[in-house]
C-alpha cells in the first residue's frame, strides 16, 4: 500500500501542496517518407526555423507550490502530531517553531529546491529513540490528514514518497532490538493510573506502560520520569523500580537554580598548574604530545604524573567546584580533570530537558530537569567518568577524578604541559577518548626544559554512547 510508504516523514518530513500546472507535451519529430525515384528531385526550399524548445519540466519543489506551500503542511504536519496522544509525547522536548523549519528544508531540499537542510541526518537525530510501528501508523495518519487538508495531487503524493523512501532504516527500530514485556510486569503501575489525581501524571504514567511493554525502556522512564516532576517522586515510588531496574542510582536531591554566565569552554579543562597557581617553582618543564598508534590522535586526552623514589613528595591537591554545562544539546567542556573530593555541578541552558547520568565506576542518573536547573555530585573516587544524557543519544563528555600531584589536559593535537615539576623519575599514566585503557609508563625529567611522545592504542568504543539501561542507541 503506498500511503505505507509514507514512514520517512516521521519526525523531520511533510510537504505542500498547490495544484500543478500544466506541462505541454514534448512535440514527436515526424519522420518523412523519401521520395520516389521517378519523380524528380523537389526544388529547393528556404530552410524551416528549428522547433522551439519545448517547456522545462518543473521540479516536484515548484509543482508542490514551492517553499510557502511545503511550510503550511509541514506546519499542519506538526501541529497534528503534537496533538496526536499516540505520538505526542516523542515532542514534548522539541522546539515546535524549529522542527517546522527544520521539516520544510528537509522536505524542499529532497524535492528539488533552492533549500539547504541545515538539521541533523536522520541517523543522528533518531539514534536511541526506537521508534516501532504503531508510532509509525500515527505518524502516517496525521501525515495524510495533512496533505489531504491541503488537496495535493496523488502524483506529486508519489514523487515526494519515492524521494524520501529509502531512509526508513535510519529511523525505524531494526527487527528484534526490543524486546516485549509481559503485562504482569505492569500490574502495580496499571491499577495506579486512575488513583493518580493530576490527568497529565496519569496519562504519563499510562504512556510509560505502553512503551514499557513494547520494550522501549529508555523512552518508558522518560515518561515515568515526566510524571515523576509533577507529581513529585513519592507519589510513584512504589513502582519507580519498574522503569528503573538495572539503570544508575536515581539521585532526588533538590534541584538548584544556576545563572547562565559565559559559556564554558567547549573542548578540554584542568591542570594542576592552574589549580595551583601559588605552587612553587619546580625546576624542570615537559612538554609532549600524545599520538594514537603512531599517528595524531585526533580526540582529547589526559596526562598524570607521580613522582617515584623513597624520598617522593607526592602533593595531595584540593578539592575544587566545576561546571559542566548542558548547552546546544552538548556537554561542555567536554574534558575535565578534577582533584578527588571536588564538586561538580551540572547545570541544563537550553530550553529544553536535558539528564545526566554515568555507568562509570561512580554510577548515578541526576534525572530530567529543565532550562536552569542543575544538580551536583560530589566525586571522591579517582577513575574515568564517561557522562551521558539519556534523552539525546549524541551528548558525551568525560570526568577524570585525579589523585596524581600533576595532571594536565591534551588538545586535539594531543599537546600537553607541565611548568613546575621537580627533576627526577615520575610514574605517567595517559589517555585519550580514543582509547579503551590507559597507558602506563615512566619517564625522567631534567633540569629546564623536557619533550616527550607517548604513544597510546585505540579500542575505545566510536559512535553514541549507551543509554542508562547499558543499551546501544
């Protein structure tokens, strides 16, 4: 069936309409019969003017009614899903205005247009969503009703179907990834629903059921979590274990309000250099560059040195307050080192709901919380700490609790320094987000100025990171 077809405008499709105008057929050359032999051969003529061209065939974009066109259905398109309780709670984190921008580039540009779609592709902006085919039918249905409301011929409903089908595999769930729940599971939450006082919370929580028993986990304690902010959690925390079972440890402490200042810096920060800028003179520098097996290592990384020997000083360094922002659906920065015992806030400044959560060593879930808001933990334990948000698949930063005496940041070049260090043999322990393990090695610095070159292996995992259940997206 071909309105089946219509899968490809889940979330960033739709189209316009006008009634397409005319195209006047090519003219057919007529072939002319030679002349017979016994006649003789025709006076000459004057030479015919060539036939005029004939009209240039229209682009799909100009049939459809153009960019005003194409925006009325895309805004159609929206307003029915957001409206539609089968499918509108995949939007309730989405900026409407922006979606129906985004929606009438990617719909203009695929049908031929003077457009450029600046959004993300369709497997970066649909990674660990897990869309099945129920959504899929709403979203059919609502597209329909809109292009249906604006009249749009069932040729140009074909063309701009065939233009957008083959994306369907970077959006739809694969085959067998989601694994159904029995209802059971759902008994205590079930008879819950209609006791919940708040029509909203109750409706959240009966969406979370559905998704729950489709297999959706992330999406059905997304749900659950939504209930959870306007009900508060105590109202659902008997049944908060099934939605969370086998994710971090929920932490309910109070919300914070942070003002959104200058933005921080997006790529690296941390070094004991500069969270001690009173420290003493050393007498030897190093610098050095990490490379990935040889060659540059194309990602940030981190260097920690502790001195060896019986008469080693190692200096225990202070707790310190960092932030790592949530802005433009990015963690930044998005490496940090930190001293053991420091505090980090995690402040959200979009306008949407961001969640921090780690399945490290130190594993925890922050939860959802809104344009403002923060949360904040306290790290007392050195290790590697991969952060992730569990609503944007796309969002990674990295945490480095440090009990080294010297530690320092590395660029994307791989560049790293130290400024003061004392001469004499030192531990090294380096790493970059391109390796799955820290090297660890030795190395002597002397008297003034030191270089050197570690060379790390790769093996760290590519690609988003899993969501809080430990499930790839």
């Amino acid at each position: 069936m071909k309105l089946r077809r219509l899968w490809i405008c889940l979330l960033l499709a739709g189209c316009g309409s006008s009634k397409p105008a005319p195209v006047s057929p090519t003219p057919a050359a007529a072939a002319e019969d030679p002349p017979a032999k016994s006649e003789p051969a025709p006076a000459p003529v004057e030479e015919a003017a060539a036939p005029a061209a004939p009209p240039a065939t229209k682009t799909l974009f100009e049939r459809l009614g153009g960019t005003p066109a194409i925006t009325a259905v895309a805004d159609e398109f929206v307003n029915r899903t957001t409206a539609d309780p089968r499918i509108k709670y995949r939007f309730f984190n989405t900026d409407p205005v922006n979606l129906k921008r985004l929606l009438t580039e990617f719909v203009s540009q695929a049908t031929g247009g003077p457009v450029t779609y600046t959004g993300r592709d369709m497997v970066t902006s649909h990674a660990g969503m897990d869309l099945v085919d129920d959504e899929f039918t709403a979203l059919v249905e609502d597209l329909v009703g809109a292009l249906d409301k604006f009249h749009v011929p069932d040729r140009e409903k074909g063309e701009l179907i065939g233009a957008l089908g083959p994306l369907k595999p970077q959006i739809v769930v694969a085959p067998g990834k989601l694994k159904p729940v029995p209802d059971a599971t759902f008994a205590k939450a079930t008879a819950l629903v209609p006791r919940l006082k708040d029509k909203e919370a109750s409706d959240l929580l009966g969406a979370a059921i559905t998704a729950g028993k489709r297999g959706q986990r992330s999406f059905a304690e997304q749900l659950f979590s939504r209930a959870e902010i306007i009900v508060g959690p105590q109202q659902l925390a008997s049944v908060s274990e099934v939605f969370r079972e086998g994710a971090p440890p929920r932490v309910h402490s109070a919300l914070k309000t942070m003002k959104d200042t200058a933005p921080q810096p997006t790529t690296a920060v941390g070094s004991s250099d500069s969270d001690d800028p009173k420290r003493k003179a050393g007498g030897g520098m190093l610098h050095g560059t990490l490379q990935l097996q040889g060659k540059p290592i194309g990602g940030l990384g981190l260097v920690m040195l502790w001195p060896k020997g019986a008469k080693a000083k190692i200096t225990k360094r202070s707790a310190k307050f960092r932030v790592i922002e949530q802005r433009n659906k990015t963690f930044a920065p998005h490496v940090m080192a930190v001293p053991v015992g420091s505090t980090v806030a995690f402040p959200n400044f979009d306008s949407i709901y961001h969640n921090v959560f780690s399945l490290s060593q130190q594993r925890f879930d922050l939860g959802m919380y809104k344009s403002g808001d923060m949360r904040q933990m306290v790290f007392d334990k050195p290790g590697i700490i991969r952060l992730g948000c569990n609503i944007h698949a796309n969002m990674s930063a990295y945490l480095i609790v440090v009990d080294a005496p010297h530690y320092a940041v590395a660029d994307q070049d791989g560049a790293f320094s130290f400024q003061s260090l004392k001469p004499g043999k030192y531990k090294v322990q380096a790493w970059s987000e391109r390796s799955a393990e820290p090297l660890i090695t030795e190395l002597t610095v002397k008297a003034g100025d030191n270089e050197t070159t570690v060379d790390l292996k790769g093996g760290a995992a590519q690609g988003p990171s899993e969501d809080k259940f430990g499930a790839a997206r």
